[in-house]
C-alpha cells in the first residue's frame, strides 16, 4: 500500500506541474484509476499521421568539435511513446557523446531513440535531445527528420 500512494503523490505533482506550466488549475488529487502500477510497461503509440512533429536543431561550433541542440515538438493531439527520430548526419561529423537518447551509429543515417525517462512526447509537448560529434569542417545541419516514420517539419 505504501508504494501505491507514494504513486499517486508522484502522479498528482506532475499533474500540478504541468498545469501551472500552462496556466491552469490542478485537481488536488489524482483518481486511483489515472496512477499506473509500478510493473506497468509504457505502451507503444502508432506512427504519428501528416505533420504531427516540428524540430528545431541549433548548433554551436568550436575548433573541430560541434555541439547540436535538437527540441521535438509532437504537434498531434496524442500522446507520442517509445519514439524514434531519423535524420542524416551531414559528411564529416561523427557522435561522440549524447544526452537524453542513445544515438546508433555514430554516422551517417542516425537513430535516436528516447531513454528512459524522455520516451513520452504529450500532446503539444516538447523533448529536448543533443550530442557532441566531431567535424572535419562540414558543420551543416541534418537536411530533414522523421518521427517514427513520419517527416517532421523543421521550426
């Protein structure tokens, strides 16, 4: 019993959270039903439809090293789980190190998948994402992204 209220409180600080983040008023408790079960796994959403995602990459250079800053938008009105954002690594530029997603390869036509704790894109929400790579002068950006298999548009 312990462990179940402990997740409800959890439960009701996100929701009070995320309500003061957008302007509106929390309930001041979460109903047993909306609290998932410790040994719940976070189900796989369907692949997003038409533009339900916007990216906005920046970059940020030094000698021959870049730093990338990527921010997913999901701009369908359900929520996006156990996502996977594609996108091609311009010439040049290799990870070597990255936050909030695991990157495979380390080149070329990259994957980034969520970990953990930044699986789950609500609806209108955003997820920042990033990596270090190195460069041997090419420092452009990926040319596009898809999100689970649909395009997103760039913001």
């Amino acid at each position: 019993m312990r462990l179940k209220s402990s997740l409800l409180g959890v439960a009701a600080a996100a929701v009070t959270l995320a309500a003061a983040l957008h302007g509106a008023s929390a309930p001041t408790t979460v109903p047993a039903s909306t609290a998932l079960p410790a040994s719940t796994a976070v189900p796989t959403s369907p692949s997003p439809t038409g533009a339900a995602c916007s990216v906005r990459y920046s970059v940020y250079t030094w000698d021959t090293y870049l730093t990338s800053s990527i921010t997913i938008t999901n701009t369908s009105g359900t929520p996006i789980t156990s996502w996977v954002l594609k996108f091609p690594l311009p010439a040049g530029q290799r990870i070597t190190s990255g936050w909030n997603a695991v990157y495979s390869p380390s080149s070329g036509r990259v994957t980034a998948r969520g970990l953990d704790d930044h699986v789950i894109i609500g609806p209108g929400g955003a997820i920042a994402i990033g990596f270090v790579a190195t460069h041997t002068g090419g420092t452009d950006r990926p040319s596009s992204f898809t999100l689970n298999g649909t395009p997103c548009s760039l913001g």
